[in-house]
C-alpha cells in the first residue's frame, strides 16, 4: 500500500547571507575582540598574576593558589587595615611575593601579648585567627614609622611575617599591590580576596 501525499510538501528554504547580517556578525566579532583585548590592557597595567607560595594564608588562600595583584590601588591611596597586601621583604627583587594582610598602620605601636594583637594598647579585633605562639620581634612592641605596615600571615603559627627580624615592619614603597582576586587554583575556588 502506497500513502497518499494530500498535496502537503516540505521543503527546506535555503538562507542566503545578507549584508545586515554579514555586517551584524563582523559587530560582534569586533565587541568580542575589543573585550579580549581591553582586559589583557587592563590586567597588563593594572595587574599581576602570581602564585601563593606556602601556607601562611591558610584557608583564605591556600599554597599554589594563583592571585592577581591590583598594582595601581596604592598609587592613590595607601593600604588599610585588614588589606591583604604582596610585597617584597626589603625591597629584595631576587625573592618571591610575600603575601600578608596588614595589621598594623604607620605611626602605630604594634605588640603581641598572649598571643594577640594590640595596637598601640588596645587588643585587635581579631578573634577568628589563632593565638600567636611566638610575638617575635614584636614581643616587647614596635613603633611604626612614617610609611612602614606591620603584616601577619593569616595562618598566624605558620608564617614568616613582620614578627621576623629578617622581615619586620614593611615599607610602603616595598608594596607592590593589594591581592585583589583568586584564580583558584587546585581548591577551584575563585573569587574577590577578603
């Protein structure tokens, strides 16, 4: 038995490229180029990426994990409280990126007693880091000069930081910027640094 067709035929309508729409194509392309291009011009001026090298930003920032540095901040204003700031201890240009949240300003006393923090005799608000085992240098205190940031480790029993005589109080010039965002790495969380 053959079906019928009832006079209904299916036909594909072949699509020819119009210059409207060639023209609307090349616009994207162009937007999706210019995007590309504008955040490498971004991330090339502004930025650096680098890898955290060891555990002393535990669990904020894990080692290995890679961190863009937002290097043009500082050339407006100067690091705060609580910024996680990379540096070069002494200026040293032959050692890695030292990554460390700023605890104490310029013209601060910073010292540790029991294990906490004070600031120029108030104890910091900083409860959610553990107890220091070793004030270092700053057991007796240590008064900030003009343009020097005193800086810790987050993981605070494991970490060089300005508590090291090697390190001690960082100055500003010594910054290279605020750790700005995550990349991720092998813990594959990405996102702003707190």
């Amino acid at each position: 038995m053959r079906r019928r067709n009832k006079g209904l035929s299916f036909y594909t309508k072949r699509k020819t490229l119009t210059m409207p729409m060639v023209k609307e194509i090349l616009s994207w392309v162009f937007v999706f180029l210019l995007s590309i291009l504008l955040a490498y011009v971004f991330a090339f001026f502004f930025g650096i990426r680098t890898s955290v090298i060891g555990n002393s930003m535990e669990p904020g920032i894990e080692s290995g994990e890679e961190i863009l540095i937002n290097k043009f901040l500082y050339s407006f204003t100067s690091p705060g409280r609580g910024d996680v700031v990379v540096f070069r201890p002494n200026g040293n240009q032959r050692t890695h990126f030292y990554v460390k949240r700023v605890v104490g300003l310029p013209g601060e006393t910073v010292q540790i007693t029991d294990g906490r923090v004070q600031i120029n005799g108030t104890f910091l608000d900083d409860e959610q880091f553990d107890l220091m085992e070793d004030g270092g240098i700053a057991t007796d205190g240590i008064r900030l000069g003009e343009h020097e940031f005193f800086v810790l480790g987050d993981n605070r029993n494991s970490s060089e930081d300005s508590r090291s005589a090697n390190i001690g109080a960082v100055e500003e010039d010594n910054i290279v910027g605020k750790a700005w965002f995550q990349l991720g790495g092998e813990t594959g969380h990405a996102g702003f640094v707190k």
